[in-house]
C-alpha cells in the first residue's frame, strides 16, 4: 500500500497510508470547514490538498492547522464510523480509533506538519532555497519522481482534479 508523507524543506514526514490521509481531509472538511464556514480554510482543503503551500502561506496555514487540532481535540472519535478490522493491520491504517478524540487520532498530523513547515524555512534560511510544504507519495521511487514535478504542474490542476499525490 501507498505510503504519504507532507515534504517540506530537506525532508518527507510519513503519515501513512492513503486512506488515512484521506480520513484526516474528510474529517477536516466535515467537522472543521463545514461548522466554521466564515473561516477561510482553503490555505488547508485546497492549497496544501492538491497543491503546494507557499512561502508567504506557511503561517497562516500554521495557524489553521493549529485551529483544526483544537477543533479535532473537541470532538469525539466516535464522530467518524470506524472499520475496526482494521485496527490491526498497519498496511491499511496507522490511526488509533480506540483514542477518546480525534485530536489525539490524528495529532500526529500536526505535528509532522509543524515540523515539515519548520523544516522549509529552515531550507530557506540555509540555502536562500524555498522547498514547499506539500502532500505527497512518500514510497520509493515514486517520491523521487514527486521531488521533481515542477510547481507549474500543481499550480495547473482545478478544483475538481485529483491531488498527485491521490493519482
């Protein structure tokens, strides 16, 4: 199975496999952008999702995120209708269902976030080279190939295109 990760400056932090990467932007739109439809969340649903966050982004998309997890840690894991075959079976999810809150199901999300965010503008500080934050396939030799694809070809897909990374 198809492992994801967010890349961001010199490294890929890995969330898991598809599935759950696609849970955790179901649950964001679902208990997030729809109960909060006043805040702007596409920097989350449509910027990081299907594209590349750019530098001028990272801290406002940080401060997203960081609404996101205190919304996600009210809300109960019960909120999402679990496959508990799953559970013990790593090649089809890394998530924990038995957790209190979805908060705590997918902190791992914010942090490797966090950390991709803060790995980008270290990149930059050091080398005067912006590597943006983004979702993308973290398994071998896709993720090379991934590297590679020009920002143009991100910034060309609409908003009913599959994300790369979903491909």
């Amino acid at each position: 199975m198809r492992k994801i990760g967010f890349d961001g400056g010199h490294t890929v932090y890995e969330l898991g496999p598809v599935s759950d990467v696609v849970l955790f932007f179901e649950c964001l739109n679902s208990f997030v952008v729809s109960q909060y439809p006043d805040q702007d969340w596409s920097l989350l649903t449509d910027r990081l999702y299907r594209r590349y966050l750019r530098r001028d982004e990272l801290e406002r998309s940080f401060a997203l995120m960081e609404r996101a997890r205190s919304i996600f840690s009210m809300m109960p894991s019960a909120s999402v209708e679990w496959d508990e075959s799953l559970q013990a079976d790593r090649d089809k999810t890394w998530l924990d269902s038995r957790q209190d809150t979805l908060g705590t199901i997918f902190s791992r999300y914010f942090d490797l976030f966090s950390k991709a965010k803060d790995s980008a503008v270290s990149f930059l500080d050091e080398f005067g080279i912006y590597q943006p934050v983004r979702v993308l396939v973290s398994d071998m030799p896709a993720l090379i190939v991934e590297k590679k694809r020009p920002l143009n070809e991100y910034d060309a897909l609409g908003l009913s295109d599959l994300p790369f990374w979903l491909r």
